[in-house]
C-alpha cells in the first residue's frame, strides 16, 4: 500500500485529478470537462498500473 502512496507519478496524478475537480465545481461542464475527467480518470489507471509492474519486476 506505501508503495502506491508514496509514488511520485501516482500524487501528481492526484493533484491533477483534484484541479480539474475543483475547475468542473466552479465553472461551467461542458465537453471539455468531460474529457478532463476521462483524461485524469486515465491517467490515475496508468499511474497504478505502472507502480504495480514495477513492484512484480522488483519480486522477480
């Protein structure tokens, strides 16, 4: 679980997901947010993803 905590790409993935939150409250959602959240929401997945293959390649 610390690995996934303490993992830079995973905290910057969050602070963008959290920007683009805090915009999509504030502002007007049009399609351009929509596509914001896909963005983040995809970028969170690659972020886990790749702490998880790293961790298997450090077990082998």
């Amino acid at each position: 679980m610390r690995k996934y905590i303490l993992n830079g790409s995973i905290i910057s993935a969050i602070v963008s997901s959290w920007s683009t939150v805090r915009t999509g409250a504030q502002g007007q959602r049009d399609w351009r947010f929509y596509l914001s959240v896909a963005a983040s929401i995809l970028t969170l997945v690659v972020a886990f993803g790749t702490v998880h293959i790293e961790s298997q390649e450090k077990q082998d």
